[in-house]
C-alpha cells in the first residue's frame, strides 16, 4: 500500500533486471501500468547512457556487493519527449546469503534537448539542378541553364538519388524539399537560403 502512494517512481526487479513489482509513478513514466511493467527489462525501458556502468554493475552484483548503484538513463516519455535521468538500484534481501531483489528508483532530472536535424549536404550545383527539377525542367534545359551536359546533370542526380535513396526524379524533389533543399512556398523553386549544408 505505502509502495503504491510513493511519489517517486519504484521498481523492485530480480538481479537480472527484470521488473517485478512498480508503482504508479514508475508506470506513469512509461506511459502503462503497474501490472503491464511485471516481467520487463529495466533496462529495455531506460537506456542506459553509458554500456560499461551497467557491465560493472552486473558483475559487482555476481560478487554478492550490497553496495548503491547509479546509472545514467534516457527515455522517452508518453507524451513523445526525450527525458534523462538517474536509476539507482540497492540490492536488497532478508538475509546475506540470499539473492537480492534490487530496488530501483528513478530520479527525473529533466528533458534531452532535441536532436538538432542534420542539414542536407548538397553543392550548388545540386541545390540549382533540383530547383529546376521542381519547376519542370528536362535534364536537356537543366543542363542549358547550369553549362553542364546533359550526362553532367544526370550523374548530379544519380549521386543524389544513391545518397538519398531515392528510386526516381519525383522522390528526389520531394526528399529535397522534406530536407529543407528548396524553399516550401516558393515559384519557381528555387534553393532554401538558410540551409548551411550547400558547399
């Protein structure tokens, strides 16, 4: 019962990790309940920053030390938000000799900032025979506006299309605008300003 009104979120999981028992607040931070965490690995719930400290931790645990453990951890919360945080585990059990249970807590210690998105790498020259792709253009007056050939402005997309995986000229325009490549909103198309990737 007082497991269930703690505040802080609890586990109680075997020496592999494995939950056995958490409360509310535990489940409330994987977006379930109590009954549906029974059975999963804490580690499957909370990655672990660094691979080591969990391999340190295993093999204290093997050695039957009782002492605290901390791990650094991330993950996403219900609502699509990356957290961090520390688990810390204490091995726990009635008597020296039997195996312990560990009682993990969770301490939220805020959100990961977002992953900054990688900006396209592309030339100019890409960035130019896109845009008029966008507008229609033939790979003949792609290469009449750029003074390439029209074999220069197909190796450009075959380039583009293997880095982008796209199968074909349509999914290539719209991988460069989904990439920030052109500019959304904009006729005739033309290379988005802002991106820094452009050479």
């Amino acid at each position: 019962m007082l497991f269930d009104r703690v505040a802080v979120p609890v586990a109680v999981c075997d020496v592999y990790g494995m939950v056995q028992a958490a409360n509310p607040a535990m489940a409330a931070e994987c977006g379930t309940t109590p009954g549906r965490l029974r059975g999963q690995d804490v580690l499957d719930l909370f990655r672990p920053q660094e691979s080591d400290q969990v391999e340190r931790i295993a093999q204290a645990l093997r050695l039957r030390h009782r002492s605290r453990y901390q791990v650094s951890v991330r993950w996403r919360a219900p609502d699509g938000t990356e957290r961090h945080g520390e688990l810390t585990a204490d091995p726990v059990s009635d008597t020296v000799e039997d195996t312990p249970a560990l009682l993990v807590m969770l301490r939220v210690q805020g959100e990961a900032a977002p992953a900054e998105p990688v900006p396209a790498r592309v030339t100019l020259i890409e960035a130019r025979i896109l845009a008029l792709l966008a507008g229609g253009a033939t790979s003949a007056r792609a290469a009449r506006e750029t003074g390439l050939t029209t074999d220069g402005v197909t190796y450009h997309l075959r380039r583009l299309s293997a880095r982008w995986g796209a199968a074909n000229r349509t999914e290539l325009v719209a991988r460069a605008y989904a990439l920030g490549v052109l500019a959304i909103g904009v006729w005739p198309p033309v290379a988005a300003g802002r991106i820094t990737g452009i050479r």
